[in-house]
C-alpha cells in the first residue's frame, strides 16, 4: 500500500516559480518511478515528467516542459519535488502525482492546483 500526499500549488504570475512536492507513505520499497501528469480544464491527462527511483535515476520530461521544469528526488525523505520555472499561463492546470508500483495499480495523488496568470 502505498499513498501519496501532493502540496505546493498556487497562484502566481506568468514568469514566476512554484515547486510542487510528492511525499509518499507506506510501502515506499515497492516504487518504481514517479510521474507528475497535468490536467487543465476540457483537456486529457497529460504526462509532465518521470524519475526512477533507481541508482541511475533516469529521468524523462515532455517537450513543453523540459528546459523550465526539473524533476528531483530525496529518497531519505520518500520525496519528488517538481521545480518549475518561467511559467506560463498554458501551464494552468491541476497536477497530479503517479506512482508506479508492484503488485498493484497506479497510485494517484489528490492533486493540486496551478494557476498562472498573464
């Protein structure tokens, strides 16, 4: 069982920063990578950026993003922090945590919402 609590959204102007953390709980041993997907109004679900928690920590961005957002981890603290930066109002939307785990689905955060103005 794993459960993930999502903080960090707000408001803030077009340009600014905001960083968004993931904490997980429970049986964190059973995580593979972590993902951070986005949801504006009448739009789908889409993915933002992954990190393993392996040695390598291989990380992966989607082409809006890279280059503004950075993905981070602190295994000591079962932590994923999303740092973005230079943001937009398209970067609008309500972002929400993944975890891929054994032996079981996905694991969803609640979610939390960014709002940036012009």
């Amino acid at each position: 069982q794993v459960q993930l609590v999502e903080s960090g959204g707000g408001l803030v102007q077009a340009g600014g920063s905001l960083r968004l953390s993931c904490a997980a709980e429970g049986r964190t041993y059973s995580i593979y990578y972590i993902s951070w997907y986005r949801q504006a109004p009448g739009k789908e679900r889409e993915f933002v950026a992954d990190i393993s928690w392996s040695r390598r920590g291989s990380i992966n961005y989607s082409g809006s993003v890279k280059g503004r957002f950075t993905i981070s981890r602190d295994n000591a603290k079962n932590t994923v922090v999303l740092q973005m930066n230079s943001l937009k109002p398209e970067d609008t939307a309500t972002y929400y945590c993944n975890a891929v785990v054994s032996g079981a689905n996905d694991i969803w955060g609640q979610g939390t919402q960014v709002t940036v103005s012009s």
